[in-house]
C-alpha cells in the first residue's frame, strides 16, 4: 500500500521543510533586482534563451523597476490575498540575481533581512554565476539567517541545453552543486528543471531523476515547456517546429520523474505557471494554477503513484 508524505499528497513539498524548520507557514515573496543575465550580455557570444521573454521569469513583471522595499510590501499583500502567512522568505528570483555585483546583493540581502517577519532569502542562480566572492557573502549571511540557492539548471541533456541556448553545460552545473555543498554545508540548496523538451522520452526523465538523485541537493523545482510571446520559442511554434505538451502528456512526464526521484528531496512545485496570460501563446493550461495542480494529483492517485517509488524499488533491488 502507497504511503503519504505530508497531509496526504503523494509527493514530498518544500511546505513540509519550512514547517519542520520554522515551526509556521511560510512563503516566498518574490522580487526582481537583477536587471539582465549572461545570456542578454552577450558574453562569451551567448544569446538569449529561447524560452525567455523579456521579464526575465519574473513572477510580478509589473512591480520591476520599483524599490526592494516596495516590491516586498506589495508582494507580501499579494500572498496575504491568498493565504494567512506570518512569516517569509525573500526570493530574488529574475534573470540572474548574481551576475551583478556581490555588494549590490549584499545590500539588497541586509534590506530585506531588516523586515521583522523575513525569515530568510532565496537567491536564484545559474551554475555558471557564481564566485569566491558570492560564497563569501552567502557563508556569512547564513550564519546569521536562512539561506537557500536555486540553480536553473533546465536539463541535464548537453544536445538539448545547446538547442534552449543556456549557455552552459550539464558539466557545469554538475559542479557548481558540488562546489556548492562542499563550500556552504549548511545552505538549502535546489534545482530547477524542465519537462516537456523536443523529443523527449520517457527514459529521458527517468535519467534526469537518477542523475538528480546523486546530487547533494535538498530539493528540486518542476517546470513546464511553455511558449511566450516575441521568443525564439514563439517562431518555431509558430513554424511548427515545437508542439509544447497536453496536460495530461506533462501530468504523466512529471510521475515518472516523481516516481524515480529520491523520496527525501523536497519538490517545489509540480508545473510552471503563466503569470502573463496575455504573454502566454501555448498551452492554455498554463495559466490555471488550482485546475492543473488538481489534475496532476487526481493523475497520480488514478496511477497509484507517489514519489520515490520507483526509487525504493531500485534500491531493493541491490
């Protein structure tokens, strides 16, 4: 018989971490003060990746360019609209927070840390953005308050990183989680990566799974292949040279990497959500963050499925 992990869901979510760690609710406020990546730069003849459109995966495109603080207040009323939370994390979360300089992060770290119900931050990240200096910073401020990095590393697929234009290698981010463990033992540290490539298989995401497996992560979020407006992505969906997935193709991609993933690393989300509706150009269920989230736990409880399974089945195995 299939166990539960947390409140009868058949995956292991970061909302079990942050209860077991600050005893309450708490929820991540998402803010914008990187203003580019390597990829815009143009650095080492990079260009930009073709799923990004211009805000950079910004969850509140529309309060970019405002101050921390502004954006924290806003973002805070946003959440309150839906839950009641006391407490937050601080999440800078567009285009590459490190790729500025580390003073600058420095600062925008100690503002928000100044607020009385912050708990923490998280630093978003490519594996190709980091530094002695950054690490520096990161120990410190962990020493004194929480600190969790998330690494875009998308794929772990060298042929398909090339065709999304990242500008790094699975090599690379392989090293950077490594590098990163060893050097911040103490920081939560996790992954986000992509379902629904060209030509993608089933064998892949199990791949992908065993791969993430080995990492000394702590957690990993899903995203979904999805197509925006006035992005490399956009031209060849429009000239039929990508199909993104049917919901119920994803629901079935994200089970069989839940089914191989190791049952201890916490999962930030199921599938991605389209904050930009009129930026959307497919799919359309993409948008609908409560039906798709339901569907893919009612395509889990059909399939008797629940994270990790596959995983123990290995592990008896040997």
């Amino acid at each position: 018989m299939l166990s539960t992990f947390w409140q009868g869901l058949p995956y292991n979510p970061i909302s079990r971490h942050y209860q077991e760690r600050f005893g309450e609710k708490v929820y991540k406020i998402p803010v914008s003060v990187a203003t580019t990546c390597p990829n815009r730069e143009g650095l080492r003849g990079m260009k930009t990746c073709n799923f990004c459109d211009a805000w950079g995966s910004s969850a509140y495109p529309d309060l970019q360019g405002q101050t921390l603080q502004d954006q924290i207040i806003e973002s805070r009323r946003r959440v309150l609209m839906r839950v009641n939370c006391a407490k937050f994390l601080v999440y800078f979360q567009a285009y590459t927070t490190t790729f500025a300089r580390v003073a600058e992060l420095r600062g925008h770290i100690e503002k928000a840390l100044e607020l009385s119900d912050v708990v923490g931050v998280v630093i978003g990240t490519r594996p190709d953005c980091i530094s002695d200096a950054l690490f520096d910073l990161v120990r410190e401020v962990s020493a004194r308050a929480y600190v969790a990095i998330e690494y875009g590393v998308q794929t772990f697929d060298e042929d398909q990183l090339i065709w999304m234009r990242r500008g790094h290698t699975a090599k690379k981010s392989i090293s950077a989680i490594n590098r990163t463990r060893l050097e911040l033992p103490n920081v939560q540290m996790g992954i986000h990566l992509i379902l629904g490539l060209p030509n993608e298989t089933d064998a892949d995401v199990i791949r992908a799974a065993e791969i993430t497996n080995e990492l000394p992560i702590d957690d990993v979020k899903l995203h979904n292949l999805h197509v925006l407006k006035n992005t490399p992505l956009a031209d060849e969906f429009l000239a039929g040279q990508f199909t993104p997935l049917p919901l119920e193709d994803y629901a079935a991609r994200a089970r069989v990497f839940l089914q191989h993933l190791r049952p201890d690393l916490y999962v930030h989300r199921l599938a991605a959500l389209s904050s930009r509706p009129d930026e959307l150009v497919a799919p359309k269920w993409v948008t609908k963050k409560m039906e798709t989230y339901q569907y893919i736990l009612d395509h889990f409880k059909q399939h008797g499925a629940q994270q990790g399974q596959h995983y123990q089945l290995k592990k008896e195995e040997h």
